[in-house]
C-alpha cells in the first residue's frame, strides 16, 4: 500500500466518525488560536506601551540636584543657563533645555487658585513635543524679548475660562499679567511626574529670570541623537556637571532606557506566561487526541485484523493511524490559526487609528507546527499499539 492510499483509509476512517474527529480537534482550535491571539496582543501591548514612554520625549536624558531634606543646597550646587550652554557641547547632543519651576497664585471667580508657573528656555519644545491644542509656542521674540506671554494647560484654561476661547486673553498670576498665547497638553499622561501638572502655565525663561532675579535651572532636559548614544550622553553629561561645580554636589541623571527596559522585560513575562497558557491547552488538546484514538483503536479491532489479514504491514497501519491523528491536529491548527488572525483583523476597525494591531508570521508558524507535533507525538501511542496488534487475536475480537 503507497502513500496516497494510506492517506485515502486515514480520510475515510475521519469521515466515517465527523462528530469525533470535530469534538477531537476542538481544543486544538483553541490552543492553536490561543498562541497567534497571544503573541499578537503581547506585540501590541508592548508596542502601545513603549510609544507611551517614548512620547514624554525623545532619547531623553534629563538631570535634577539631588536635595537635602535638612538642609538648603548652597547657589553654587544648583545648575544655571551657562550649564545649558556647556551640554550643548557634548558629543551626539542634539538639544539642550532647562526648566524653573514657582509657585504662583490666580484668582478665580473670587478664589485664589494655585498655580505652578514654569519657565522654559530655547529647545524645550523640541525635546518634550507639547500639543498645541490653541494658539502657538513661544518665538524666538517672545524669549528675547521677554514677553509676557504664556501657555497654559488645558485643564487650567477649562478652569479659569470655562468654554471661553483663551488665546489672546489676560491671565494675571502673582504681581504679573500674562496673555495667553497658546493651551497644551502633554502627548501623554505623566501623572504629575514632570514637571507639567494640571495647573501649569509656561512663560519664557528670560522672564522668569528677570521676575525672580536668579538664573537657576530646577531641571536640566538633554536629547541625544540616537537611542543608541543616550547612555554616553548621560555619562558625559554627569561629567560635565561634576566638573562645573564643588564635588560635594550631587546630581540624578535619569533616562529612559531603564523605565523602556523593564517595560520591555515585563512584557516579555507576560508574553510568556500567556503562552504557557496556550501550551497547556495544546497539551490537554493532545491528551484528548491520544484518548479517543486509542478507543478508536479498541473499536477497530476487528478493522485492523482484517487489514493484516490480507497482507498490510505493520508500518501501513502505523502510518494510517500517524496520518489521522495528523489531519486531526493540522486540521485544528489551520482553523484556529484562522480564528487567531481574524480577531485582530475585526478588532482593528474599534482601536484608534495610530495603534495598529500586527499579526506575527513567527506565531502563525509556530502555532502550526506546536499543533501537528502535539497531534502526532500524542497518536503515536494508540497507532503503535494498532500496528502491533496480532492479526488472529485481532479477528478473534468481538
């Protein structure tokens, strides 16, 4: 008996038992579907989250001095405009920026509200990418000049204007009068883990300097060139710092890379405990597959006696059981690899246009290949045991 006749016995024995073979073949549906929906929502969730991260600023590098709960830091510690001038010499640096933060009062309907007034110097925008929701960013007159001019958050224009349109508007914190030239808000939520909060309004750093009378940057902001490069840049920027002030002062050069890092790593476990999920439904679905096909073996007793009878080989037999437990498995696999890309696909249409959903290649096949191995690993057992039935005990069976 060849090949195609093996196959022919296999197909006719499957067609014979529809309800079985589809009951059989159902968890291999389920676990094959499972792997593709899995690794397609771990490259999702890890592409989403780390657009997230990456959108706070790009390959940045940002520095703070570390204070002292006892004790105030001396002027010399804290960093200034010439430190800006300094980073913007350091190699694969592309943008330098710094930030000064005050506290400032408006009143509203009456009430003073707080308000948390940040100065910004040249590059700020380059490097955190604010959205202009109204108006426009500050110019290279507004920072010469030292304007009086400011952006505000949209929390705080929906606050102090209501529906009102703000731009162009008189907004007066402290001893001050600012316009309003623009709201913003961050590309994503940083939760009051910058320097932006709710009620933030930013003004040009010439200003704040010239209202408070001091130079002092609170936060120095670095882009590097590359992703690549963003370690030497800090490393060089700490130098850097290290070199223009007293030894004794302390700064925290923070980056991304750590916060890109654990999230990629805690996507990475996630991925893989979720499919150690699917492997197990694989695995059940095996343990299904060598179940009922040793009682199909029990049933065909009498079936595979008669084949031996008239002269087939105990591979032939081996074979067409091999192949049944295949098509079983394969069969599965192709309609929950099916089921696996047709979720995303009918997903897509509900997400938001910039989060795509992608379907791996690599999970298509593996899910494949996991299937049939676990069809044919787990049908070896019963079509071992048919093929070594002996042919008068077989015909004796009843």
């Amino acid at each position: 008996m060849d090949i195609k006749e093996t196959i022919a016995v296999a197909i006719d024995a499957l067609r014979a038992n529809k309800l079985r073979a589809m009951l059989t073949s159902l968890g291999v549906i389920i676990g094959s579907a499972s792997v593709v929906l899995v690794v397609t929502v771990a490259l999702t969730s890890r592409k989403f989250v780390l657009s997230q991260i990456e959108a706070t600023g790009a390959n940045l590098v940002w520095v703070e001095l570390v204070q002292r709960p006892d004790k105030a830091p001396p002027r010399s510690y804290e960093m200034t405009v010439d430190d800006i001038e300094a980073a913007k010499s350091i190699l694969h640096v592309v943008a330098v920026a710094g930030t000064s933060e005050h506290p400032m009062t408006t009143t509203v309907d009456g009430v003073d509200r707080a308000v948390n007034l940040v100065g910004v110097t040249d590059g700020y925008q380059t490097i955190r990418r604010l959205l202009i929701v109204r108006g426009r960013y500050f110019d290279a007159g507004d920072m010469e000049m030292r304007s009086k001019v400011c952006l505000i958050t949209t929390q705080l224009a929906e606050r102090i204007f209501a529906q009102e349109n703000p731009v162009g508007r008189p907004i007066r914190m402290g001893e001050l009068t600012f316009t309003v030239i623009g709201v913003f808000r961050e590309r994503v939520e940083t939760f009051g883990l910058s320097e932006i909060q709710e009620n933030s309004a930013l003004i040009p750093f010439t200003l704040m300097k010239y209202y408070t009378g001091n130079e002092v940057v609170g936060s120095l902001d670095v882009q590097a060139d590359s992703e690549e490069n963003v370690p030497s840049v800090a490393r060089q920027l700490g130098l850097l710092l290290q070199s223009r002030h007293p030894v004794e002062a302390e700064y925290k050069v923070q980056t991304l890379t750590a916060i890109l890092g654990a999230a990629r790593n805690i996507s990475l476990a996630l991925t893989l405990v979720l499919i150690i999920i699917a492997a197990i439904a694989l695995l059940i679905s095996g343990i299904g597959i060598m179940n009922i096909m040793l009682v199909t073996v029990t049933e065909r007793t009498r079936e595979i006696g008669i084949r031996k009878a008239i002269g087939a080989a105990r591979r032939e037999i081996l074979y067409q059981f091999l192949v049944e437990s295949f098509f079983i498995s394969g069969g599965g696999a192709v309609i929950g690899i099916l089921l696996g890309i047709a979720v995303p696909v009918a997903v897509q249409y509900f997400l938001p246009g910039n989060l795509r959903v992608p379907v791996s290649p690599l999970s298509v096949v593996i899910a494949f290949v996991v299937s049939c191995s676990t069809g044919l690993f787990f049908g070896y057992l019963p079509a071992n045991q048919a093929a070594s039935l002996q042919p008068v005990e077989s015909l004796r069976y009843e």
